[in-house]
C-alpha cells in the first residue's frame, strides 16, 4: 500500500525530501534576485500614462506641437488661380499681384458670397496657395490649436492639424497668419508655438515651443507676429533671453542662426519687415524697447533705436520705403514716426524725420499701405486717410465713412476695406480725394479685425466666429 500510494502524482509533491529541496532551490532564486535587483525593464503604472500620443500628459511634458495629429476631411483642392501666401500678401505690402479683373461697383446686395464657414474666436487671416485656403484657429471645446486647410471652391475641409493647448478667452484667441510654400507650411499659435507640416498631406515636419526653447514671453493678447518664409529658412522674433530673432531652416527647424538680445526686448505683436539698404537685405522688428535691424544673412545687429515703441500693445508692421526709410504707426496715442537709415564706412545709424500726432495719422491694428508714393491707412479714430511721404496729410474720409480697427488691401486702384460690424467698402486708391465706389454688409457679426486675403477673384474675410469668401471679380 505505501508503495502504491508513493507513486500517486499527488504524493510526489508531498514527499518531505522533495518538498525541503523546492524550498532550498525557492531561497536560493530568491537570494539571487535580492543581490541583483529588480527587473529594471519594469515599469510602474502610473496614473494618465496609458494616453494615447497627443493626450494632455505627453503634452505637459514637453512641446505639444510633436503630439498633434491630423485628420483627413473631403475637401479637395481647387483649381481656381490666385495666392496669398501669408501675412499682407505675396510681398508682404498688402497689394494683390496685377492680373485680375474685379469690379468696380456692386450690386445692392453686394458682392456674391460664395461659403462661408465658422470659426473659431479669433482674428487670423486665412493664406492662400494652390487653392488650398490655411486658417490657425482655436478649438474650444476640446482646448487644441488647429491648423486647417480648406478647398478655395466650397471652403470644405482637407485636412486639420491639432495640438493640446489651453488658451483663456481674451478678445479671442487666434491671431496669426500662416505662411506657406508649395511644399510647406508654418503657423504659430496663441502661446507662440510654431508648427511645420507638410503643406498637401497635412503632416507634421517639426514643431517650436519658442517660450520653452528661446525663453519668449507670451504678449498680453497671445501671439500676433506671423512667420515669413524667405528660401529655405523661416525667420521669427521670439523676443527671449536665447535670441531676439531667429532663422530656422525650413526642413528642419534647426537654427540657422540667433539674434542676441542684450537688452532683454520682448516679443510684441507685430510682425517682420524686410528692408533692403546699403547693399544689405536687412529685417526689421519692433520689439518691446525699441526697433532693431539685424543681418538677413547671419542675424547681426545692424542698428538698433529706441525711438519707437508703443508702451500698451504694438501690433502694425513697419513699411519699408525707398532711400532707407521706414515708417511706423501705431495706436494708442503714438501717432507715427518716419526713420531714415545713413550708412557710414559700413555702420548703418538710425535717425527720426518727423513723428505725427494720432490725429494727424496712426493706426492700432492695421499696418498702413504704400502706393505711388503715398501711404493709406486707418487712423486710431477709425477714418481712413492718406499722407504723403513728408507727413503732410492728403485727405480722409468723412465721418461717415469710420472703419474703426478693420483691415484693408489693395488691388490695382481698388482699396477694398472692411469696418468693425462687418461692412466692406470698395473705394479708389487717388492720393487727390476719398471715393466711394461700393459699400455691402458681407459679415453680420463683431470684431471684423482679422486680415483679408484676396486670391484671384476671391476675396475672404473674417468676423470673430465666422470666415466667407466672395467672388469680387470683374467683367
């Protein structure tokens, strides 16, 4: 019996031989993991680190920009022609390139409105290339930037790049204008991120936290100043500790090379300008402290002043002329001023021609156009006037005709300008008297502050919550 019951499977295990040496073998591993440790391969769960990529944790620890998805839509590209490139147009002057016939008066309903789609609160202008229509704009509801690039034909969506981000409401969110190639795309955000994406496919090239990587401190409405693409690099003002300007390269995002910043200026709305002088392709910024221009070629300083700054908010870029001069207007109470530029042995000094009084001319939001040798804008008091290049005035517009802080662009002789509430105004570019030629209610909204784009015969323009596109042209 006891041999019998010995070779059951159970009582092998039962065995007190065999039970004493599974437990010496048990002490033996066991020593063994003491003295080595832990599997360091392991890791511990921890509380929101089973998020998908894109999800609020990755994006609290480091750029959100590299965790932003896109999404297909159904839209598709147009074949209508035109482009808008970026900010104030393909030279950045705010003139639509000659080739286009548009109208010249309108019907009582004024110019027919092709789409119109909303938006997100904001003032970003819309680019437009290849007609594809890109738009930074702002998501509530899920707290994202989004990029978006739109069909100029029926303004359906192709595809929409987004990013975690929370932005509080503060006369909106989104502000910038993107600037685009055939091939790429830079947009910055709110909170002064910069994402670079594949301008057909919507992917993500690289991606800047410029207040993480360059020290820049976000102006108190969020980010204005938009991008500019010039060959393969993208040059932006973070106004930080780590560079007052910066060039990246385009396929990158690598630096190209850094502006100093020694005197600390900050980042404010306005955007670059670009300056040729003395044989120098130069851009010029007005930062927190003053204006600086710097070396397109390596990012030297060139000149620097402190003659122009705007202590509350500087949102207009400044307006190349020719001989060196520059022209800068802004709002609250600064007026404008007008900066020659002398070189001597190689040092390029700064000085100021005149500076105007705000009833004379300024402008708070829109940067003034240059045309025959006369500069169009609207002043702080919302009427829009023209001078001439001594400063002196030419003529402004009646007070029945206030555009308050409304953009405005110019085609040919035509000035097509928009006021607060969403009234578009078709007027002629003469530096002799203001004539009115159209006037329409296109935008039933508010805060129609956001830059228009006309591309071809497609004019887009934008309210608070809501962006349309009209058909402008001509016979």
């Amino acid at each position: 019996m006891a041999t019998e019951t010995a070779n059951r499977p159970d009582s092998i295990l039962a065995s007190p031989g065999v039970t004493a040496g599974v437990a010496l073998l048990a002490l033996a591993l066991l020593l063994a993991w003491l003295r080595l440790g832990p599997d360091r391969t392991l890791t511990p769960r921890v509380p929101g680190t089973d998020q998908p990529p894109g999800g609020a944790a990755a994006a609290a620890a480091g750029n959100p920009v590299l965790v932003g998805k896109t999404v297909r839509g159904d839209g598709q590209p147009s074949t209508l022609p035109g482009a808008w490139p970026g900010f104030r147009g393909p030279q950045r002057t705010g003139i639509a390139p000659a080739g286009t016939s548009l109208a010249r008066s309108w019907p009582a309903s004024g110019p027919r409105q092709i789409w119109g789609i909303d938006v997100g609160e904001g003032y970003a202008g819309p680019a437009v290339l290849n007609g594809r229509v890109y738009l930074m704009d702002y998501e509530r509801e899920t707290k994202a930037d989004a990029l978006r690039s739109l069909s100029l034909e029926d303004g359906r969506e192709i595809w929409r790049f987004t990013y975690p981000v929370a932005v509080k409401r503060n006369h909106g969110m989104s502000r910038t204008v993107p600037a685009v190639t055939d091939t790429r795309i830079v947009a910055m955000g709110p909170k002064c991120h910069v994402a670079c994406l594949d301008a057909v496919s919507g992917e993500l090239k690289w991606g800047l936290d410029l207040v993480k990587d360059y020290g820049t401190t976000v102006p108190p409405w969020y980010a204005g100043q938009c991008p500019i693409i010039e060959g393969d690099r993208v040059i932006l003002a973070p106004g930080g500790k780590e560079a007052l300007l910066l060039a990246v390269s385009l396929e990158t995002g690598k630096p190209l090379w850094q502006t100093p910043n020694p005197r600390d200026w900050k980042m404010t709305h306005a955007s670059l300008a670009t300056v040729e002088f003395d044989g120098k392709r130069q851009y010029v910024y007005c930062a927190s402290g003053g204006v600086v221009g710097v070396n397109a070629q390596d990012g030297a300083i060139l000149w620097e002043t402190p003659d122009w700054k705007i202590s509350i908010a500087t949102v207009p870029s400044p307006v190349a002329l020719d001989n060196g001069r520059i022209f800068f207007s802004g709002g609250y109470n600064a007026g404008s001023l007008m900066l020659e530029l002398a070189a001597t042995n190689g040092v390029i000094t700064p000085r100021t021609l005149f500076r105007l009084d705000p009833g004379v001319f300024g402008a708070t939001q829109q940067t003034p156009i240059l045309h025959q040798n006369h500069l169009y804008g609207v002043r702080p008091d919302g009427r829009f006037a023209t001078l001439d290049l001594q400063g002196k005035p030419v003529w402004v517009s009646d007070p029945g005709h206030s555009f308050g802080l409304g953009p405005f662009l110019l085609a040919g002789d035509l000035i097509y300008v928009l006021n607060d509430n969403g009234v578009l105004s078709l007027v002629e570019a003469s530096p002799t008297r203001f004539t009115l030629l159209g006037r329409a209610q296109i935008l039933d909204g508010r805060e129609c502050w956001g830059p228009m784009a006309l591309a071809g015969s497609r004019l887009l323009a934008r309210d608070l919550t809501r962006l349309v596109c009209l058909d402008v042209g001509g016979p």
